[in-house]
C-alpha cells in the first residue's frame, strides 16, 4: 500500500536558539499520522490532531487502512460542525455543554475549535468562565482521561526526566504552557488537583483566541498539597494527600519545574495561574526578568481592567485627576489592576506613577489600607496605603461616604458587597459612577448588571468579571461589558512568544492595554461599550501580539529579526483548524522511506514574512511519509 503525506497548513514550530542557518527548516511535522498509521492502523482516528472522522475521503479510507471502521457516507467539515452545534444545544445544564465539548476537544480538536470559533458567545461562557468553577470543583468526580502534566514532591529530582514522558504527537514540541498550584482558583479557593481545569480551559482560549496550535500547550498542576479539609476526605479527590508545603519545599519544588521547563523548551512560554498571594508575588519578581513568563492573574487582569477603566474614563467626561476609585480586595488581582491603571496613564497620558497612585484607596478584609493602620502590611500592598488618612474604616459603604468615590472595583470574591445601598450612594456623589464587579465565578461577583443598571438608572458605567444577560431598564436594552482576561492574554502571550522575546515587560503589557482600549469605536463608546465585540477576538488578539512585538523591538528584548509587516507575519502564524489533505506520499530525494516514520533534514528557502532568524519556525512546505 502506497503511504501517505500530510502537508501543513499554519502550523508554528519552535525555534532552537542554537540553530544558525535561518534559510534552513526542519521536516518534523506538528501532524505526523505515519506513527499511527505504522503501529495501528485505526490509530489515526484516535488521535485529536489527525482525527477527521467522516470527513475521511474514500482514497483517504483506502490508503490508511480505515476502509470499514466509518460509515459509508464522507462529510464536510461544515457538516459536522453543524451536527455537533444541534448537539451541544441538546444538553440544557452547563456542567452537561462542559463535559460534552470536554470530550469532542478529545476527539477532534479541529472540529472542536471550529464549533468554537464559530459560536463564542455560547462556547466560550462554558469552556472557561463561569462554568470552569464548577467543573474545577467536580473535577474528580467527572475525571475521565488524562490531560496535562501533574508534578509533586515525589518527583523532586526527576522533574526533568519526567518531561520526557510528553509526547502527544511523537514530537517534542511545546510552545506554552499555563501552570496553577491550585491554591487559589478563581473565587472559590484552594481546590488543589482540581485546579486542572483552569490551565485546560486557559490553553483552549490561547488556541482559540491567538492561535497557538493545540499540540503544542501543555497544562500543568504542581501539586503542593491542599489546606481543604473536605478535599483531603474526599475519596474521588485525585491529588496529594497531605497539607501545602510550607515554603522550603515549596519554592525548591516550583523552581526545578521552571528551570526544567526551559532546558527542555528554550522558548516556551509560562504562564502562572491562580496562585495564592503569598507566592504569586514571589514567584513573578523572581523569574519574569529570567524566563518568558507572566502572570494573567496580575498581569493580565489588570491590562484587561485598565483598558476598560480608560474607556469609562472617558464616558464620564471627568478630569482625570479628580477620579478617585475605591477597590475592594487588595489581593493579586486589586494590586495588579491599579498598577496597569497607573502604567496605562503613564502610557497614555504622561502621568506619573505616584501621581496615578493617589487616585486609588485599596480595601482589604481589615478595611482601608493605611500606612498608619498597624498591621504588617504585605510589600505589595505598601505603595497602596494611605497616609492623608489616619483613622481606622473598615466597612465599605463606611469607605465610600468618607472618600467619595467616583468608581468602585470589586475583586474579592465576595457576591453582593456592591450593594443597593452603596451603589445608591455612588450615583449620589457622581453622575456617571463606574462600577466594575470583576470577581469570578457569577455567584461571587459583588453584584448583578441588573442591580447597577436598575439603581443607577441605567447611568452607571459597567464592567463585570463574568457575563451577565442583557439588562431592560424603560424601553432601552443594555448589554453589559464583560473585562474578560481573554482580550489580554492571548494575543500578549502570542506576540511575546512569536518574536521569541527574553521576557514579558511591563511596557509590552502596558501596549497590550493601550491596543485593546483604542479597538473600541467611537460608537460603541456611545452605547456604553467599553470593550470591543468578543466575537471579533482574532483580529483583538492580532493587533494586540502586534503592538507586543513592537514594543518588544523597541526595548530590545525581541530575538528575530524585524518583519517587514508585522500584522501580516502574526496572522500568517495563527493556527487556523481544518484538516489535513492527506495524499499519496511521494519520494523525496529518496530521503523519505515509506511505510516508516523515518524523516529526516530537507532545505527550503524562508518567506520574508515569516519568523525563522533564530531557527526553524517554519509553516507550511513539509511532507510526510506513512502508510505500511
């Protein structure tokens, strides 16, 4: 039987930094179906990246030996999608849309990520935020297969070796990779091994949103432990049984894993996720001047809020000075998004950062952070205290009457702080308050669009953390702003990524921001929008990587050469799902022997648009041999 080749179509690689000759590429393929094809004849149809299902053709059935394991008829990918939509409307509860598109993502992450890109606002509200609280808290309860990487203190010493175990698609070949310890998961807590869900459900949205291509993520949990009683007596709970390690186990634990990472990937991206204030801080000052890392918790959230509090800033038609913007919760998140504020007003505006600073009065659970409150404050919570105000103002409404807030940000996690009462008082000290309920899942957010929008009399200006339904105030129909990180972080962590940055600066997220924040028309702002359409999240996330690697040339931390267009090379490079055209293989030079997974160099020259400077991050004139 005559073996097979695939040809690629938009599928970045990762460069080797050691690797000199730029005009020279390497034919190791993303999709490489010879394997399967050698070993198991029905492999193919098992494997997520090759898998097409009935959109096999004849010729294809014959020559890969599937001839009998499909039904007779061969369908378009269109076709598909369209059956695949009618069934995931079929199930009617969340956590059911979670676990049905959590399986077809298994089979077909082609298919999968058309039915996506094709229906965000329905898909995207299940595949993260909110419903991904609900299936961290039942991950292991709904555990069904193996994703991802897990990494405890039994591994010390091993870590690397074991990062050998990754080989999805026989090539060793990760482009990103999102990390949690699990320690705080979105408002709910330390979930522990149950966090899985975050670093899957993130790396769906890199894929989606930026075109990283999805063999190439990888997510991680580093199981410390958990403090959750009920976790640790729960007999479906898949992670390690004990308490968190305290910090001489822990920080040794995530460093190895970090180092070991970069050895094995020199230019992979990390990104942290969901870790608890005491070491999110830590971890972030440590590496993100040493490896290509970042935190979206305080990073990208804040880039996310910052570009809509500039929006609002300008709905309220105030000086910029006189805003003063009181936050509730002073954790990674609060901090995060006011220095990006700052930043963004230092960007936009030339304000000084401890001038921008002085707008803002952070609330912790002890309440007002002044530098005369007596406790120990956290180091980054410092540059935050007060010191024009001394007395002691614990409750919020308290806070608001006595500063006179003409915004107020709530990431703490805590469902109905904003309430009537305070949101009534807002409208009474500003005409057009700025109310950002940001924490997740819904049922924590400090309060409903309904709530803002009906007190306020529809004059607030809103922005929530995660979606809420339309709101009808008289005859008039608002749809509510939703600061949803995946405006930032793809097109952040592509962009730093593509241009092999050495690392993710404060300017480069400061750039994110400004981009997103200038993508909204004048005439959204005039319907109260202050994000622009998630529906258009390819084009946000191009124009954001864009303004990444500019800023990222201008500080010179980018390691390519300079594409003479930019946009075009970052769209060029974003994964776009459809299949492989599977045909007859062909010799190549005689280098390529059919019926093995024999491949070996093959030279070809480098489009000028493309990024190849420091290796072979090459898109698209491979052939493969397979078949037996």
């Amino acid at each position: 039987m005559a073996g097979l080749a695939a040809a690629e179509n938009g599928i970045p690689g990762t460069p080797d930094d050691h690797y000199t000759k730029p005009r020279t590429v390497r034919t190791i393929s993303l999709h490489r179906p010879s394997h399967y094809v050698n070993e198991d004849p029905s492999g193919i149809l098992f494997n997520r990246h090759f898998n097409k299902g009935t959109a096999f053709s004849i010729d294809e059935r014959e020559h890969l030996h599937l001839t009998g394991l499909l039904p007779g008829k061969t369908e378009s990918i269109e076709l598909q999608v369209r059956r695949c939509y009618r069934q995931f409307r079929n199930f009617q509860s969340p956590m059911a849309k979670y676990i049905y598109l959590s399986s077809l993502r298994e089979r077909s992450d082609t298919l999968f990520y058309n039915l996506v890109l094709q229906n965000l606002k329905e898909t995207l509200p299940i595949i993260y935020t909110p419903t991904v609280g609900q299936a961290c808290l039942e991950f292991g309860l709904n555990y069904r297969a193996a994703e991802g990487m897990y990494f405890d203190r039994d591994l010390r010493g091993r870590i690397r070796e074991a990062l050998d175990n990754w080989k999805p698609n026989m090539l060793d070949e990760v482009s990103i990779i999102v990390v949690t310890d699990g320690s705080r998961i979105l408002g709910l807590g330390d979930l522990g091994t149950c966090g899985m869900g975050i670093p899957i459900g993130k790396l769906s949205l890199y894929v989606a949103a930026a075109g990283f291509h999805p063999a190439t993520t990888l997510p991680v949990v580093i199981d410390t432990g958990t403090n959750n009683e009920a976790l640790l007596k729960d007999d479906f709970y898949l992670g390690c049984r004990h308490e968190r390690l305290a910090n001489e186990e822990y920080y040794p634990l995530v460093d190895e894993f970090l180092m070991a990472c970069v050895n094995k990937w020199p230019n992979v991206l990390i990104q942290f996720e969901d870790f608890s204030n005491d070491h999110a801080f830590d971890l972030l000052e440590k590496y993100r001047h040493k490896i290509l890392c970042f935190n979206d918790d305080i990073q990208g959230t804040g880039a996310v809020i910052a570009a809509g509090f500039l929006n609002a800033m300008k709905l309220c038609k105030l000086p910029i000075a006189s805003h003063r913007i009181v936050f509730l919760g002073a954790g990674a998140a609060g901090i995060g998004v006011a220095d990006q504020i700052c930043a963004l007003l230092k960007l936009k505006h030339d304000i000084p950062v401890e001038q921008a600073r002085k707008m803002f009065y952070m609330v912790d659970s002890k309440g007002l952070i002044t530098a005369t409150r007596g406790d120990n404050l956290a180091s980054f919570k410092k540059p935050y205290a007060r010191h024009d105000i001394t007395d002691s103002v614990k409750d919020l409404l308290d806070v608001v009457k006595k500063v006179l807030p003409t915004g107020i940000i709530g990431l703490s996690g805590q469902a109905n702080a904003f309430n009537d009462e305070i949101i009534d008082q807002m409208c009474q000290i500003t005409e057009r308050p700025i109310i950002f309920p940001l924490s997740n899942p819904t049922k924590n957010s400090e309060c409903t669009a309904e709530q803002a929008f009906r007190i306020s009399q529809s004059k607030c200006i809103f922005a929530s953390g995660s979606p809420f339904p339309p709101v009808t105030v008289g005859e008039t129909v608002f749809h509510p702003s939703q600061g949803n990180n995946m405006y930032i972080f793809p097109g952040l962590g592509f962009g730093a990524w593509l241009c092999r940055s050495k690392e993710v600066s404060d300017g480069m997220i400061a750039v994110a921001a400004a981009s997103l924040a200038d993508q909204v028309s004048q005439d959204e702002l005039d319907r109260g929008q202050i994000y622009p359409p998630l529906e258009n999240i390819r084009d946000i996330s191009a124009k954001i990587a864009t303004a990444v690697i500019e800023q990222a040339f201008a500080e010179g931390h980018a390691r390519i050469q300079r594409p003479k267009d930019i946009l075009t090379t970052v769209q060029k490079n974003m994964y776009q799902p459809s299949y492989l055209d599977y045909q007859p293989a062909v010799s190549l030079d005689g280098r390529i022997r059919l019926g093995s997974a024999d491949v070996r160099d093959m030279h070809s020259p480098i489009d000028e648009a493309e990024i190849n400077t420091q290796g072979n991050h090459h898109l698209g004139r491979q052939r493969l041999a397979g078949g037996a």
